[in-house]
C-alpha cells in the first residue's frame, strides 16, 4: 500500500500552532493548491484552487512558524489522514496531509501579501481537535 503526497501551493493564513502535553509543537498550516488547465475542446484557460490543511509536526512546526506567512509558497512530500469527528449528532470526516519534508519555495523576501486578496473565501471550516484526537505516527 502506498500513502503519498505531493504538494506547491500557497498558505491561506499564517501557521498556527500548539503544543502538545508533552511539549511537542505541532502546526496546523492551510494551503491553497491552484491548477490552471485548459477545458477539452476549448481554449479558454481555467482554474480551479484546491484547500488543504498540513499538520507539521515538532521542529518543522516552529521553523514553518517563524519563516512562513499568508502568501508564502511551499512544497510538502506527506500523508493523507483521515480523522472522525462528531457535531451536532452528524459524523463527519475531515482529511488533512500528516507532512514529512517541508521545504520553502519563495526567495527571501517573497512570498509576504499585505493585501487580503490571497484565496481565503471558500477555505473550509475546519473544526480544532484535542492533542489526542491527533494520531502520532
């Protein structure tokens, strides 16, 4: 069985993060992955922007935090999570990508929007989960 992705896209909002009761920082980062393609038959030029939310894990969590803001473009290589959660008598799921390697993409100085124009509407709300609904791999 093979659990793998692949990701460029931009953040949504800068990282938050959180610490686990044994200290272990994790981060939570919101990611915004737009294609551009062309429609079959059409030369008309579309896009479509895929949400993702990235959970980093101890020393990744604090650099992505320091480094990282609305705007910055970023790679990640992880996994696909799937957690189970309950609201208002409703199960529902949530899928995020667990992150193994982590690498930023702007140079220096890029990447910062001081602007809100960057794709924030249509991010899903996602609900915040207990360090222990959290799996550790």
């Amino acid at each position: 069985m093979l659990n793998k992705v692949f990701l460029i896209g931009n953040l949504v909002a800068d990282p938050e993060i959180r610490y686990t009761p044994s200290g272990t920082p994790v981060g939570k980062i919101r990611l915004a992955c737009t294609e551009k393609y062309r429609a079959k038959g059409s030369s008309e030029l579309k896009e479509q922007t895929l949400f993702v939310t990235l959970d980093v894990w101890d020393r990744q969590a604090t650099t992505a935090q320091q480094y990282l803001h609305k705007g910055s473009r970023i790679f990640v290589e992880g996994k696909l999570q799937i957690r189970e959660y309950e609201q208002d008598g409703v199960r529902k799921w949530f899928t995020s990508v667990r992150v193994n390697t982590l690498r930023f993409l702007d140079r220096k100085g890029e990447g910062r929007q001081s602007d809100s124009s960057q794709h924030d509407q249509g991010a899903p709300d996602i609900p915040d989960f207990d360090e222990e609904d959290i799996p550790f791999s």
